[in-house]
C-alpha cells in the first residue's frame, strides 16, 4: 500500500479549519507545567478540530518557541484563551452551558470507556499538572470525573497521551466518523 | 468527589504486572528518535498491559535517563527487544503469528474507529519516525495499514500521543473494560 504525500492528504488550511464545524469540545489545561505537553495539545486539538483550548495558571502560552516545537503551526488553527485560574476558566464554561469533566482518579469517577457523551451538550474537559493532577476545588466544582482506567504499575499517563486518549474516544463518540 | 491517593489506585507492583495475563498487542518503534517518546510509550504500554514493545533502528533503549524521565519506572514492568531493522522485528512477529499493521496515511488505509481486530490473533502495531513515518518497505511486508482520522491543518499527530490513541482504542475493543 503506498504511502500517501503531504499534499495527497488534503488537510484544511488556517481559514477552512477557522470556518469549519467544530467538535463540541473545550480542553481546559489545569497548571500544566511543560510547554512540550502543551503544544503536543495543540496539534491534537488541531486533528480533532477541537473547538477551544483554555490555558490556565502557569500554564505557557502562545507565541512560545518550546510550545512551537510540538504544535509545529496548530497554534494558528486552535482557538485558545488564557485565564489566570482554572476556576474563572470553569466559570466561563459554565456560563457557556458546558458540561465540566475533570480527567481523575476519584471516588465515583465515570471510566472513559463508560462514558456516553451527549452529543447536544458541549464539553470542556480538565486535564491536570503532571504531579498534582486537577486540584481538588476545580473537581469540586465540576460536574463529574472521567477516569482513563489503568491496569499497569505506574499511577498515571503522560498529560499528552491522556488528551489524546480522551479527546479520540470523545470525538468518536460524538461522530467524528460522519464527516470522513 | 475525593480524588484518591497513589495507594488507594491499588495499582500493581512489577512482580504482578509480569504475571498478568497482557492484551495480546506489541508495539512496534520504527526508529523513533525522540528518548522522550520512547519513555512515554513505555508508560502508556504499562498502563494498559501491553505485552511487548520493539524498538527498531535508531530508537533508543533502556537504560538510559532520557526514557526514564517519561517512563518513570515503566521501563521495568514492560517487556522490550531491540531489532537492528524494523524489518526484522516485523519477521520476527509474522513467525509469532502475530497480525502486523502499520499506523500510516496510505492507500486503502483502514480507519482506526472503523478497525475491528479479532481477539485470537496477537497484533503487532508498528509507529513510525516522527519526520519520515513508517518506512515504504515496512509497509510492503505488512499485513495492512490502519490510518487515524484526521480532520485539521496538520498532516500528524505526536508519535507518543498516536501510540496512545491506537492502544487504548484497540484495548477497549479486545475488552480491557472487562477487567476492571
């Protein structure tokens, strides 16, 4: 099977993918500490033609060369806003009738591969710092905790596989099939 | 909702983790260059019990202190062998009896939410360089190829993050849900 050229794959320019329907779906980043992992989110953000990433805290922003490194260009395509607390920014999604999920481990925790998304209600899902996770009060105030189920020795994933994982399985869901 | 503490996940110590039985899945690295994506499919191969992990060519190996600053440790739940060609590795996974699939944008491409594996047959997923993807000639000798949906500007994603999006989606398809 031959490998397809760049230019075979016919992806969006910067004002087709602005002017595109968007999945329902904001990334809300928790204090992430990497600007590797942030721009990682980027072009993640970017292949799911995520509506908004929201960086809150200490979390790095656009325009970053280390985020660069990883968004190679998805900054341009990827709406983002910065707030200087994930609360204001859960506030936000709220008064934008977002259903708020904290990725965690936590007592009742809904397991991702459990979890039917409603696909008339946006989501803004919370990913963590890469040691402390959410924090506590930012999960107090959502809506619910989606768990990635682990079955291995370690206690978590790296933050950028975890929107991966999360943003795919949503995005899937949702039907981002239809439009291929 | 309480968020846990690392005791209450109960997670496994390595002693555990290599008597369990594992999804029947190994990943395959066809000369990945970055140490820090190597280290983060180890974590990501831990987390959901892969049973072994390739690494081809350039693709650096444990020990080595770049893996283990995003392996955090994962390096000595998981299995891993080094093949001097990914060609190789891919030989030695056909005499296994495994099913080997490249994750690639190339003609006939199955999509990965359309993919369906078969329970009783080992995969062998190969991920490719993060600049140049899976070589042609390992795509020749491959059973097929499963190609990740992309709807954005960008032509792919992070190679770490594509292992977990391909791992966790076919884990949950082989029922790692039934686990937990």
């Amino acid at each position: 099977m031959r490998k397809l050229s760049n230019a075979e794959l016919e992806r969006k320019s910067v004002d087709e993918f602005k002017k595109s329907d968007k999945t329902p779906l904001i990334i809300v980043l928790d204090n992430v500490r990497s600007l590797n992992n942030v721009g990682s989110v980027f072009r993640t953000a970017d292949a799911f033609l995520i509506e908004a990433v929201y960086l809150c805290g200490i979390t790095g922003c656009p325009p970053n060369t280390e985020i660069q490194k990883t968004a190679l260009g998805a900054t341009d395509s990827v709406v983002w806003k910065y707030f200087k607390t994930t609360l204001e920014a859960v506030e936000h999604c709220k008064a934008e009738r977002c259903k708020v999920y904290a990725i965690e481990q936590a007592e009742n925790a809904i397991m991702l591969n459990a979890f039917t998304p409603d696909a008339n209600i946006k989501l803004a899902i919370v990913f963590g710092n890469e040691v402390k996770g959410v924090e506590q009060q930012v999960i107090d105030v959502s809506d619910g905790v989606i768990e990635i189920p682990q079955l291995g020795t370690k206690h978590s994933l790296n933050i950028s596989v975890s929107v991966g994982i999360v943003v795919w399985d949503l995005a899937v869901k949702l039907g981002i099939g239809r439009r291929l």
